[in-house]
C-alpha cells in the first residue's frame, strides 16, 4: 500500500499526544504499536505515524472510560463492527483488498458488485445474466429520484417472493435486480444496454460518457460505515429483507450531511457560475457564515481518492474548466481539497446532467455496497442493539 497521503508528527507531539514518556513512545514503536521513520537530512530525529497514534489513545481512552469511548466511537471514532468489505488506509479505498481506483478504471459494474457481494470478481458473469425485474416508467417522472426508487422498490418488493431469501448467494441476486430497476428508474423507463453504465449514457444522452458514469458508480460503491451504510446494516439485522435494506439506505443518503449535500453544492455552482472573481465571493460567503460544502473529508488528509480521480476523467468542455477554477479557488479559501460530494456535481455538471443527477449517481454506486453490508450482516444473525445512555430526570 502506497503511504505518501500519512501524516506524521515529531516525537514531541507524539508524547503530547499520548501523554506518556520518551520511553513508553519509544517501546510502543519497538513493539510494532507506532510507525515510524527517519526525517530527512542529517538529523537522527525520527516521525511518527499520527494515525497510529490516535489508534492507540483511543484504546487507552476505551480502557480508561468504556462509556465515553461508546460516545465518541459513533463520531469518526472507534470501530464498533467488524466487516471484510470495504478498507480505508492510507489515502486509498480498497474493495476486499483491491484498491478501488484500479477496479474503477478495469473491471465492471457487474464484476465489482459481485466482489463485493461473493468475495471473487468472477461472478459477475453471473450477476449480469441474473432474472431482471419488469422494466415499468415511473408515472411520477417529476419527482425526485429517491422517492421514485423507494416507491418502485416497495412495490417491487411485494411481487418479488424470491427477495426473502436471506441466504447469500439469494441476496446476490437480488441485489443484482434491484439495481437494475433503480437504473431503470433512473434512465425513466429507457430501453436496457448491455450494462448499467451504458442504460444512464444513454437514456441521459451522453453516451459516450459510459466510462465515466462506470467509474463513478464504482467509486461510490462503499466507503465503509458512513451513515448509510449503518443503516443498512441495522435494517438487516432486523431481518428485513435486501429491498427493505436499499429503501432506508436511500433514505439516509438523502439526508443534507451525507449524499444529499450535492443539492447545496449545486446551488453553489450555479450562482457562482458567472463570478468574475470566484475568491472575494466565496470569501463573502464565509464572513456571512454561510457553508461551503463539497471540500476536505476527515478521512483523507491529503484528499479524497475519489474525487481526485473524478475530477482527472472529465471531458473537455466550459464546466469542467469551470470545475478547476472553482476547486483551485474553494481549495485556496477553505484550504482543503474537493471530496466526492463536490466531484459528482462536476461530473454531472460536465456532463450537461440537471441539478440532481449527481445524487442519483451516488445512490446507485452506494446501493451496491449496501447489499454487501446486509449479506455479511444476515450472516451475523444478530440485531443490532445498542443501549443508550440516560440523561433525562430520575424517577420518583
């Protein structure tokens, strides 16, 4: 794995930071508990991997104080549940130990879903053959999507006995017809291509885009336990079955701090679109504290993956010059890089896609990872329950 994107610190900050002596720094590093390496120059001095640093607070804090640690482990903290689908290290994503960038620019839709799904790419020769659902145009076509793909998905969900099959390779292939009716929701009805990609590049008149819209489904596929994601893993642990499980997590998605900020960044582009100077109007917007979204990611100190990616593949035209301008101008601002949120608009916004399509995009890449996370939780059998802490008023 590649480690240029860590962040390290000096000795100093590492014993600051974890409240100990040279020493006790000194032996977690002889253990193989901190990485280090030598700084450059002549110097004897050596950093310290900050990510391994945070790690092992954090287990001191859990040791210390079990409850506090239960807090803070559902805000960018602690693991709370074991998955093999999806890694975050390094400033990379990698799909059952496959780096996601190099699957988004080799392999399919289908091969990706069935990686995810079965743990071996080859299936998806078998997904892509699998039984689609009745290809039905939504009679609320001005709607938006996610409630056009809930509605068809509940409805589907109804015909379709086979979907409570919870055993996995039942899952798959539900999983598989699934997102075939969400892009046919998507595409409004149009006529099926080969693949998914190929059925959106179409019916949204930009078909030679369907690389492209690959990439970026791959792309959006998983990110391990964002909030949908959770979601979708405590849906399943319920029982309910893979139709059920993509409803609610197009219903988190759609939430404003998760896939639903494209709307905000959207509405951004647009009146920013015509700004002879992008840097005093976007630096107005923050003195009348207005949000900027779209930029810096607490995953990825040297920037999101994803978006880096994205943002390389555009086509050649006025809003993919547009997008560099105002990357190079939110970036000097806020002083961080583009994340995912900010290159689906772009991508759509390149494309000449409307105001939405962007989110739609997301949600389709996601649903696969959705199904992943209900197959590996079904196999769990258990519910997801945890206890809340009380705050409110004793009883009498």
């Amino acid at each position: 794995m590649k480690t240029e994107n860590r962040v390290w610190v000096s000795a100093t900050e590492a014993i600051e930071m974890l409240g100990v002596s040279r020493a006790t720094l000194y032996a977690y590093v002889s253990r193989g508990r901190i990485r280090s390496e030598a700084t450059a120059g002549k110097t004897r001095n050596r950093r310290y991997a900050r990510d391994d640093i945070e790690r092992l607070r954090a287990r001191t804090d859990e040791r210390r104080n079990p409850e506090k640690a239960a807090e803070h482990a559902l805000h960018w903290g602690l693991p709370i549940l074991e998955s093999a689908i999806t890694l975050i290290a390094e400033g990379h994503i990698y799909y059952r130990g496959r780096d996601a960038a190099e699957l988004a620019r080799t392999n399919s839709l289908a091969e990706v879903a069935a990686l995810l799904w079965t743990g071996s790419a080859e299936g998806g020769v078998q997904l892509a053959g699998a039984t689609k659902l009745a290809a039905t145009k939504s009679r609320e076509a001005d709607a938006p999507f996610v409630a056009r793909a809930q509605a068809t998905l509940a409805l589907a969900a109804a015909k379709d006995p086979l979907g409570y099959d919870l055993r996995p390779r039942a899952v798959a292939q539900t999983g598989w017809r699934i997102l075939q009716a969400l892009a046919t929701v998507a595409a409004n009805g149009s006529a099926r291509e080969p693949t998914i990609d190929a059925t959106l590049a179409k019916a949204w008149g930009v078909p030679a885009a369907a690389p492209l819209l690959r990439a970026a489904l791959i792309l959006c596929a998983d990110h391990e336990l964002n909030v949908s994601a959770f979601t979708a893993r405590c849906v399943a642990s319920a029982g309910a079955s893979p139709y059920g499980v993509v409803i609610a997590g197009l219903a988190a998605l759609e939430g404003v701090k998760h896939g639903g900020t494209t709307g905000r960044i959207e509405a951004l582009w647009d009146s920013l679109r015509r700004t002879p100077d992008l840097r005093a109007a976007l630096t107005e917007r923050l003195r009348r504290g207005e949000r900027i979204d779209g930029f810096g990611h607490p995953l990825y100190a040297g920037g999101d993956p994803r978006a880096t990616q994205l943002l390389a593949m555009l086509p050649k035209s006025k809003n993919a010059a547009f997008a560099r301008e105002l990357t190079a101008a939110i970036s000097t601002v806020l002083g961080e890089p583009p994340n995912v949120d900010f290159a689906l608009v772009a991508l759509a916004k390149a494309l000449g896609l409307p105001n939405g399509t962007a989110l739609t995009v997301f949600a389709l890449g996601r649903t696969i990872g959705w199904i992943g996370h209900a197959i590996e939780q079904y196999g769990h059998d258990a519910i997801i329950r945890p206890r809340a802490k009380y705050v409110g008023e004793k009883p009498l």
